[in-house]
C-alpha cells in the first residue's frame, strides 16, 4: 500500500502523502515520544514529515517508505539532542559569566536591572559597557558609534541616575 502511496506523492499527489502521513504520523510521533521525550516530539516529526515530503526523490525502495521516515525522524531527533546540549552548556557558561558578583543578592540585582530600564538606550548601552564590563569610554565609543564625549557624559549621567535610583548618593 505504502508503495503505491509514495509513487502518487512522487508524482506530486498531496493527498497521498496526506494519506501515508495519516498512516505513520502518529505512530512516529510514539517513537519519537518514547525515544526522544515529549517535550520536542511533535515538532521532530513535523520536521521529519517536511523532509520527507521534499525528498521522496531519494527513497530507493518505495515499499520501505516506513522505515525511510523513521529514519529521517530519528537522524533530526538526534541532531535535536546534540542542538539541546550545546544550547544548555552555553546558556550555563551565559550565566556563570553573568552571575552577580558575590555579596550581591537577587533583590538588589533586580533593582539594578529596573534602573538600568530606566535609562535611555544609549545611555544604558554606555553605562553596562564602561561600568559593567569595563570597557573604555574608547572602545564603548567606536562600539556605540557615538562620539567620546557623548559616552563619558552618558556614562556619568547614567551612573548618578543608578545611584539616585537604588538610593545612594553620588
């Protein structure tokens, strides 16, 4: 059945592979569900079904059309892994890297961040650059694109608008 499914869809039948999709979508996506998780299963086999759809030119034998679509499923499911575990080890280094020095708790970085959203862009872009990542009014300058004495006077500014905000005095 499947064979004569993939030789219309080959043909450019949508109703085809709207039917062979009806056939093993669900049960790709219990694989997928079981051998993958949950959480990206449905998106996996939607993308495995796209691929497949496009790239019915390379199946050989068109009695395996099951066996071809899981593979393509379980190739992405793979790739959807290792994509998962370069995303968590570089979100964990964005955090390790952003992490509040020590000394200052949640509270206070929060009302940090609430100051600095009250600055205006370029001011905040100016102030987080020299004063949060050290950068020279040089470097935040040509970064920014503004002139150096912009920067300086957003960087002074900015800092005395923070300290008013948090409740400190200059």
């Amino acid at each position: 059945m499947d064979a004569a499914l993939v030789r219309a869809a080959r043909e450019g039948s949508q109703a085809a592979f709207a039917r062979l999709v009806a056939l093993h979508g669900p049960a790709l996506r219990g694989f997928l569900r079981r051998a993958h998780g949950w959480a990206e299963a449905d998106d996996i086999a939607q993308e495995a079904l796209v691929t497949a759809w496009s790239s019915l030119d390379r199946l050989r034998d068109d009695a395996r059309f099951r066996s071809w679509l899981f593979g393509i499923a379980w190739r992405k499911a793979q790739t959807a892994g290792r994509s998962a575990v370069r995303s968590a080890r570089r979100d964990g280094e964005w955090v390790a890297e952003a992490a509040p020095a020590e000394g200052i708790g949640a509270e206070d970085r929060l009302s940090l961040e609430a100051a600095l959203a009250g600055l205006a862009p370029d001011q905040r872009a100016a102030v987080t650059l020299c004063l949060g990542e050290g950068w020279t009014h040089e470097e935040a300058a040509s970064t920014l694109g503004l002139p150096l004495g912009t920067v300086k006077s957003h960087v002074a500014r900015g800092r005395d608008r923070l300290l008013a905000s948090l409740g400190e005095s200059a």
